[in-house]
C-alpha cells in the first residue's frame, strides 16, 4: 500500500510538472528545437569510430550525412505540428531512411516516431496512425540490421503501436465526451420543451374544462338562492358562500393560469380528438339548463366533419364563450351560430348583454385562449361589439389543420 502511494504521489508531481511546463510560452517550441540538437548531437557521436565512415570520404563527411538524416527524423515535428499526417508521414520516411540505408537511429530520432504516431492517433487518422506502424513491425520480423539496429527496430515495432493506440484512445475518450455532452443538452432540451407543452396543455384544460365546471357551480348556487321560494336564510347563506368559494377558486385559477402562460410562452395544438362538434348540443343545453336563459345553437349549411383538431378548437371556443357570458353577462340570451362552407367553419356567438365596455377588459385570459385556440388551428378570432348591442365573438377555422401551415 506504501509503495502504491509513493507511485501515485509520484506520478501526480510529474503530471502537475508537466503541465506547469506546458504553460510556459514557446515551451513546446523549444522541447522540439532541443530534441533536434540532441539527435545532431547524437548522429555525431555515432559517426566517430563507424566502419561506413571510411567509405563515405571520412568522418566529418559521414558525420555531416547522418546528421543531416537524424535532423530530418525530428524537422517534421518542428515544421508541420500542426500537421499530424504530413509529420508522421516525413518522421516515419526519415526513420525508416536511417535504419535501412545507414543501419541506425537516434534516441531523439525514435522519440519522434513515437511522438508524431501518438499525435496523429489522437489528432489525425487512426486507420493512418496503425498503417505507419506497419514498416516497423515488418522489419522487426525480417530481423533487419546488426544487433543493435534489431533491438532499436524490436522497440519501435513494440512502443510505435502503443504510442499511435494511446493516441487513438485518446481520441475516442474526447469525442465519447463530446457525445455525451451534447446528448445531455438535447436530452435536456427535449424535456423542457416536453414539460413547457405539457403545462401549455394543463394550462388550457384548466381554462377550458375546469374552469367552465366551477362557473357553473357559481351560476347554479345564485340561481337556487334567488329562485327557490320560502328558503331559510341559513339555506342562502349557505349557497352564497358556495358562489363566493367557487369564485375565490376561480381567482386563484387564473392567478395559477397566468403564472403556468408565462412559464409556457408558447402554446403546442392539441390535435387529440376529445370533444367536437357533436357534443355541441349537449354543452349548449348544459348552459340553457345551469343559466335558465335562452341559448340556441343555429347551422348553416349541410354539416361536414373536419379535421379533429379544427372540432376541438370550436367546441373549447365556444365553451369558453358561454363561460364568459355568464359570468360577465349574467342572465343574456346567447346565439352560437355554425355556418359551413367549403374552406372550413365559421363560428358566431352572440349574448345580448352590456357589451364590451364593461365585459371586455375582465375577459382577460378567455379571449386569450380563444384566438390562441383559433390561431392553433390557421383560423382567426374577433371579439367586439354586437350591432343593436351586446358582445360578439367571430372566429373563421380552416377544414383541415394542414391547410394553416
């Protein structure tokens, strides 16, 4: 255990080192540059005292040859490091040059085989990294060279393959990271948009279904205490405070609403086919029935069956509208009008009560949800006031969804 330790403490000085080394200006510069002198320097040394000299005009020529050769194994690195193919193509050409024709190759010579295999592994081709590999491995096997050209061409067909693997491993483990960095963010993505439409559509159900329920309750609690004959006061008083409590119900929903718009911005369609327009005359006799004041469903024109999300926008348009009527126009006639044509639907709702100036500005979000509902579909929604008085709701929808886009 101690000895693993002091070898993780070790390698964690070297690493800190290293970097610490890296950061300081030109430093790669001048790595590479001092490589070069010492594979001069090393060619040098090697060409006193070489049987080859004496058949190459002597030393200071034999010198200069194979000096000339160790600086062409290190040059690459200095010229084209930003290069990692064309350097591992020069290093691997000189290096194989000075093994095959002068039988030798500098420490500094191999450290830039290696050093240009793991650079192209890591920021080049790995199908070329593993091909440069290849001569080394081929010439290990012939068994090329004297004995200590066969060991130094052993070592390389070993560490090239380790060093162009490392750089491939290399590689990989970034783009895996890079991968997964951006599958996190499209995953995340994804799921906030999939809650902001899951909110648009709570948002809208609550409007459109819970709210339009609540509302009844309000109208069937008033109209039960001011209809009913001879009821006990406790009897009103309980069914007032049944309005006045579905009414605050009714203000925290919108405060909720308002909050969960915000939050959403923007509205998806809800194209699943839930109500349509045959249920119609079942929403039309629930308001007659809850409000005790006439309320007509008018057609014009043959029915057809549209698209099921164009239905669903009518049928919540038109809920909404017998909402806002009764609550802002409490005991208006209301006339909800169909007309069919061949481009789509047109929707008229009418209630006969004050009109805009007092009903309008509290419509808030129902007028919202209206066009939004509309605007879901290709249609168009308008509200204003009715000739003669009253308040009027027009909306024109597409046959089809697709005829919007």
């Amino acid at each position: 255990m101690i000895c693993m330790g002091l070898v993780g403490d070790i390698h964690r000085r070297w690493d800190a080192g290293a970097r610490r080394i890296a950061a300081v200006p030109h430093a790669s510069v001048a790595a590479r540059a001092l490589l070069g002198l010492l594979a001069v320097a090393e060619a040098i040394a090697q060409a006193r005292g070489a049987p080859q000299a004496a058949y190459l005009g002597g030393i200071a020529l034999y010198a200069l040859i194979l000096g000339l050769v160790a600086l062409a194994t290190v040059l690459p690195l200095l010229v084209f490091w930003r290069q990692p193919a064309a350097a591992a193509l020069a290093v691997t050409a000189a290096s194989l040059l000075s093994l095959t024709a002068f039988q030798t190759l500098t420490v500094a010579g191999a450290s830039a085989v290696l050093i240009a295999g793991y650079r192209l592994g890591r920021h080049g081709s790995p199908l070329l990294a593993l091909l440069l590999v290849a001569p080394y491995l081929a010439l290990a096997f012939a068994g090329h060279g004297g004995s200590e050209v066969h060991v130094l061409t052993m070592l390389l067909a070993s560490l090239a393959p380790a060093a162009a693997l490392g750089g491939i491993a290399q590689q990989a483990r970034r783009e895996a990271n890079e991968n997964r960095a951006a599958r996190e963010v499209i995953t995340g993505t994804l799921l906030e948009h999939t809650a902001r439409g899951e909110r648009a559509r709570i948002a809208r159900e609550l409007h459109d279904v819970v709210a339009h329920h609540i509302s009844m309750v309000v109208v069937q609690a008033e109209t039960a205490r001011l209809t009913t004959p001879g009821m006990p006061a406790a009897g009103a008083q309980r069914l007032s405070d049944i309005g006045d409590t579905a009414r605050a119900a009714l203000t925290e929903m919108r405060r909720l609403l308002g909050v969960l718009r915000e939050d959403t911005q923007v509205e998806t369609a809800d194209r699943h086919p839930q109500p349509g327009l045959r249920e119609l005359n079942d929403l039309v006799d629930a308001a007659r029935d809850t409000s005790g004041v006439g309320t007509r469903l008018i057609l014009h024109g043959p029915p057809t069956t549209l698209d099921p999300g164009v239905e669903l926008a009518a049928y919540r348009i038109v809920q909404e509208a017998l909402t806002n009527a009764r609550r802002h126009a409490p005991g208006a006639a209301i006339d909800v009008e169909l007309r069919y044509a061949d481009d789509g639907l047109r929707l008229r709702i009418r209630d006969n009560g004050p009109g805009p100036p007092t009903a309008l500005p509290a419509r808030g979000h129902g007028l919202l949800g209206m066009r939004e509902r509309a605007a879901a579909v290709g249609g168009e929604l308008h509200t204003g006031a009715a000739a003669g008085g009253g308040f009027l709701i027009t909306a024109r929808l597409p046959g089809k969804v697709e005829a919007a886009r």
